[in-house]
C-alpha cells in the first residue's frame, strides 16, 4: 500500500495556483526525487504536506498512512510522521537545540501517552547522532540555527530528522549549501534512515545528490504539475537537455 | 474611613520618632503641594491614575491568609524577611555580616542619617507619600568588606480581604552595601485582594561594592503596585538590577540610579508581562555624573489581550561623564491587537566622548518560527509558549546571580504556560 497517495492536488498562496493537479503516490520503502525549475512548485508541495497556513488547497486529496492528511494540523501531521526537511531552515532565538528536540519528541510522547523521555539518556542518543553528521555538542547548546553557516542549518535538519524518525521525509534541497565532504555525510545520514517502513520524498537541482541517495524513481514537476516520471536515468538527461522541454509541454 | 479628596490616599499619620518628624512634615506638606499625578505631567503621561483619585482606601490591616510564593522563589537558599503591609513580621538569622534595624524610635545613627537622603520626596507624589505615612519599614546593612554568600529575600505580603476599601500601605526599606561588601537582595511582591502597596526602597552601594537586587512583583490582579527604587553608587561598584513585573491592575516599577563615581558597571533590566486589563509601567532614570562608567539596561515585554505596558527611560550624561558607555533598549511583543505599548527611550547627553545607544522595538510572534515548531510537531499553545518564553529569556539572561536567574526563569516560564499557552 502507498504511504501517501497526492491526487489531483491543487493548491494556491496568496491567491495565486501554483499546485494545478499533482499525481504522486509513493509506497512504503520507496524513495522519489522531484526535480524542477525554480518557482515551478516544489517547495510549495513540501509545505502543502507540511500543512503550513496561507498554503491554500483548492481541490484534490492527500492520503497519509490511511488518513486525510489534508484534514490535519501541522503539528499532528509531524506526529504522525510527516518530517520536512526545510530548504530554508528557520532561526530560532533563545532555544537551545537540545531544547527543541526534547521539546519535538516530548510532543510526540504525549501524543502516544507515554511520560517524558529520560534527559540523560536522551542526551546520549543525540550525541550519537549529532557526532554521526559532524553537528558538534556546541552546535546542540546554541540556539537552533542561529549563527549557523547554510551548511551546518542543512546537516542540524538532518539530525532532528534521524532522531524523530518519521515514516516520510520530505527533503527540501537539502543538498544546497553543502560542501563536497558534507554533502557525503549527510547523505549517508539520509541513507542509514532507508528502511522498509520509511519513505522519501527528495526535491533538488543536482543529479550529484541522487549518485547519493538512489531514488526508485524521479519525477519532473514543471508549471504546478508532475511532467514526467522514470527512473534513476533521467536525472541524466535533464542534466543535459534541461527544462525547456517541459516549459513547452505545459504552455 | 476617612477619604480626604484633597489628599487623596492620605491616612491617619502613623507614629512619629522624633528624629523622623522633620523630614515626614515635608514629605506630607509636599504630597499636599503635588497632589496624584495627572496625565499631564510628563513622568506620568502613559499612566492614567484618576481612578486613585476616587478609590475607597482605608490602613492596612494584617490578615492572615497570603499567596505562597512561586516554587522556584522558595526553593531558593536565602534569609527571607518577611513584610506584611509594610511591617517586618519575622526574619530568621541574619546572615554574618548583615545587620538589620527599624525606621522607630530606636533607629540607630547610620538609619537617621540615612533615610530620605536617596529617595527624593520633590518631585515624586508617592515617594513623598511614602515618607510622610511608612509605618515600621526596616533597614539593612552589609558591613565594610564583608562578602555575603546567601540572599536576602524581603518578602512583600498584602492581605486585603474581599472588601470596597482599597487597603493602603507604604513599605520602606532602606539598604546600605558600606565600601567593598557584596549582597544579593531578593523582593517579591504579592497578596490577595484589592490594595496599594507604594514602596520605596532606598539603596546605597559603596566604593567596590557589589549588590544584585532581583525583584518579582506578581500583586494580585486587583492591586496597585507603586514602587521606588533609588540608588546611589560609589566609584567601582556594581549594582544588577532586575524586575519582573507580572501582577497587580496598575503597576509603576520606578528606578533611578545615580552613579556618582568612576567606573561603575550599573545595570538596570527587566521583564514585564501583562494580560486582560493589566497595565504595567516601568520608569527609569540613569544619570552619569562621572566619567568612565557602563549602565547598560534592557527591558522586554510580553502584552497578551488588552494588556498594556509603558516604558520610560532616560540616561543623563553630565559633562564630567566623558567615556560613559550607556545601551539602553526596550523591546515588546505584542500578542493581540488590542495589546498596547507606549516607549520613550530618552538620551540627554553633555559629555562629548562617550558611547551610548537606545531605542525601542515593538514585534509579534514570526510566522515561521511558529510553523517550524509545529512541523516538529510541537503544538501550538505549547509552541508559542516556547518562542515567548525564548523572547523573554534574554532579558533573563542578564540576571548575574544563577539560583536567581533559573528561579526567575522558572516563574516566567510558568506565566507562559499558563497565559501565552491558553490564548492559543
Ligand atoms: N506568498 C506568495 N504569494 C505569491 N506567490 C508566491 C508566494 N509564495 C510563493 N509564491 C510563488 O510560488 C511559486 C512557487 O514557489 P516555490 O517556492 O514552490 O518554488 P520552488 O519550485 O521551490 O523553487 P526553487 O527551486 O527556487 O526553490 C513561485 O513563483 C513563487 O514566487
Ligand atoms: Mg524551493
């Protein structure tokens, strides 16, 4: 069965249709790119299954994990598994990292009636995880994000994604702003979370990334809607030929 | 009781030392000159206080009940003094070191010579109020060179009962820090039921010394809180000072320092929360009078529903004050638009080498920093709770004393929790 099935999804910001009938349904397990042209919708996609306010759905339906993912705050999207990866990830003064982990998965066990988690042993796991993807023990005291250079914003959205461990995770150019060396690291931090339950969804321009992270399947969004699909090649081809194709295809 | 409108607030005079008989006739003829605040009179004008002028108000008059005070402040290792409507009711072994005295009959020299001196009755009604009606008080002194390792906690209590009377009552306090001593003074205002506690708290911090004078004002809702904190500060002292201010109807927390030698590090923050018809004013005057000083002060804001806070701030710099290095800021964040602030940051500068900069900021809750806790799955009530909590916490940060500042963290925190969180 799909973990998420997108159908028909149109959706609009600011009074404007960005989203105009997006088909995508990923299965358990499985990972898919999008790739696309700056302002095409991918971004506005990550924040639709997000369920960030003023993202407004028109028509369509989303299906998460059985339920109506459309019917759902942002906050118990999260808590049912939904993870985005922020292409912009967002600063946030006064509260510590660790802080705000303990806080997300706190809000996590709350929600499944369970008591709050141990400090000391999660400070552990953490550590463990945060030493995986070069995030240092300075990096957990700061506040979240602030003063952060682009890479290391990229790598701290990675680690609060392997210590929530959600069922779909939406990477958001993930890959910019990373250097060579971190790029591989944080791929493979992406890589240790593929499991059979686990889905992705990862949006980007580079086909470097995917060399990385091997996607079953890629798909071309272009003028609010999923132009082509095929498999791991196509990247390939885009790298040479570009988007024009598609800015035809859907004028 | 007896309401004089003529002298509004004005009671029966309570009990006069001879040596306090001089400077009470002043303070009660200048109250009489001055008369309550208007809005037209420029220290007072974001502070409306007609409503005093028609208040039923009679003496204090101990009852027994009294809130307890927040967990974390009682948890806190100190020598707490207990105030009760402005009269000491108990305080337990004094530190060594620490020596405490009343403003009676018995007062030794070092409290007549002292009392009246920093908190001026001319130009402030209710100092001069205050002067003229106090009744008991206490004093205290830290002893050349002694360094005390625990804080006193002056533990302000009001038990106004359910009553039509307003209950009056003028705590003073008078701490003296003689040359090269070191105390942190804790004061926490609390109570039940409708009063008026108009404090003055006279403070001298002498050459070398150090005192951190923390203060939480969490009056019942149905309060008024008046407080005056004058300090006066020697050559290389130190004063921390910060408030929190969550109580009471109407609150006016007043500060001024005057630093009146060189290189003193002076510091003046603050946080204040207001939420339904909350009005919470904080005043402060700094004035550099010589050279080579720092003051630094920072206050934050948080307004909820109809709540409204005032700042008013002003550095002088004397023309001796050269090299004086001033920051003064204020900073609110408005969480409803029917929440309401009003800021004057005010420099008056006549030295020509210094280094000073204020100003004042009014903000809301970011949309995206909202939308990122929630898309870690903090819910919202609880997220906004945290970005508040955070906004607050830098003000916090400047308390110097850790116990302290993680106790008045802890009972910011606890307002969050319980306001910002239900507002949703
Ligand atoms: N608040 C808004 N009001 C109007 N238009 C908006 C608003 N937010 C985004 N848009 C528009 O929506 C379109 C899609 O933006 P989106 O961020 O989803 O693109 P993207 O595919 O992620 O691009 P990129 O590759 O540059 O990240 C853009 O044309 C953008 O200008
Ligand atoms: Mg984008």
């Amino acid at each position: 069965m799909a973990l998420i099935e997108i159908k028909n999804l149109h959706a609009e910001v600011g009074g404007k249709p960005i989203l105009k009938g997006i088909d995508l349904s990923i299965e358990s397990g499985e990972v898919h790119a999008i790739m696309g042209p700056n302002g095409s919708g991918k971004s506005t996609l990550s924040y639709v299954l997000a369920g960030r306010e003023g993202y407004e759905v028109t028509e369509g339906s989303v299906t998460f994990d059985g339920a109506d993912l459309l019917e759902m705050d942002a906050d118990e999207r999260a808590v049912a598994g939904i993870f985005l990866a922020f292409q912009y990830p967002v600063e946030l003064p006064g509260v510590t990292g660790m802080t705000f982990l303990k806080e997300a998965v706190n809000a996590r066990r709350k929600a499944a009636g369970e008591g709050e988690i141990d400090a000391m042993q999660f400070l552990k796991m953490v550590r463990a995880k945060a030493k995986a993807l070069g995030v240092t023990d300075e990096m957990l005291k700061r506040a979240v994000n602030v003063g952060f250079s682009g890479g290391e914003k990229k790598r701290n959205e990675i680690l609060q994604m392997s210590v929530l461990e959600p069922k779909l995770c939406v990477l958001d150019e993930t890959d910019s702003g990373l250097d060579i060396d971190a790029l591989k690291v944080v791929s493979e931090g992406v890589n240790a979370l593929r499991s059979q339950g686990r889905s992705m969804l990862v949006i980007t321009h580079y086909q470097r990334l995917l060399e990385h992270i091997r996607p079953d399947r890629i798909h071309v969004l272009a003028q609010g809607k999923i132009q082509k699909t095929g498999g791991p090649e196509l990247a390939h081809e885009l790298e040479a030929s570009g988007y024009a194709d598609f800015a035809e295809a859907a004028a | 009781m007896t309401n004089d409108h003529s002298n509004p607030l004005m009671q029966v005079s309570p009990a006069t030392p001879g040596w306090l008989k001089p400077l009470r006739t002043a303070a009660a003829a200048r109250y009489g000159q001055l008369g309550l605040p208007k809005l037209r009179t420029e220290a007072w004008k974001f502070t409306n206080l007609k409503v005093l002028e028609t208040l039923a108000v009679k003496p204090a008059s101990s009852g027994e009940a009294h809130p307890d005070l927040p967990a974390a402040l009682a948890e806190l290792d100190a020598c707490r003094i207990l105030i009760v409507d402005g009269k000491v009711v108990d305080h337990g072994t004094l530190p060594d070191g620490v020596e405490a005295a009343g403003l009676d009959a018995d007062a030794p020299d070092w409290v007549r010579e002292t009392v009246g001196t920093i908190a001026s009755i001319e130009n402030h009604p209710f100092t001069a109020l205050n002067t003229a009606q106090f009744d008991g008080g206490i004093a205290l002194r830290v002893a050349r060179g002694k360094s005390v390792e625990t804080p006193i906690h002056l533990v302000h209590l009001s038990t106004a009962g359910a009553t039509d009377e307003a209950e009056i009552s003028h705590p003073r306090v008078l701490v003296i820090v003689e040359d090269g001593a070191i105390l942190d003074l804790v004061e926490s205002h609390q109570g039940t039921g409708a009063y008026i506690r108009n404090t003055v708290t006279e403070v001298s911090v002498g050459a070398d010394a150090k005192l951190g004078h923390y203060k939480l004002q969490a009056d019942s809702r149905e309060a008024f809180h008046v407080a005056m904190t004058a300090v006066t500060t020697k050559g290389k002292s130190s004063y921390d000072n910060f408030a929190l201010s969550t109580g009471s109807r109407l609150a006016r927390n007043e500060v001024r320092g005057h630093l009146g030698g060189q290189h003193i590090d002076y510091h003046v923050n603050g946080a204040y929360m207001a939420t339904g018809d909350q009005h919470l004013d904080t005043s402060t005057f700094i004035d550099h009078a010589e050279p080579n000083c720092t003051s630094h002060e920072l206050y934050k804001g948080v307004l909820l529903e109809n709540g409204h806070g005032v700042f008013q701030g002003k550095i002088l710099v004397r023309p001796d004050a050269q090299k004086t290095d001033g920051y003064q800021m204020n900073r609110a964040l408005l969480l409803s638009p029917t929440a309401e602030i009003n800021s004057k940051p005010e420099l008056e500068i006549y030295a020509d080498d210094v280094k000073c900069s204020h100003g004042a900021t009014v903000g809301e809750l970011e949309d995206d920093q909202l939308f990122y806790l929630l898309a870690r799955g903090v819910p919202r009530d609880r997220a906004r709770a945290i970005l508040v909590a955070a906004y607050v916490d830098e003000a916090i940060d400047t308390i110097d004393r850790e116990p302290v500042r993680e106790a008045f963290r802890a009972v910011a925190s606890e307002w969050m929790t319980h306001h910002v969180a239900a507002v949703g």
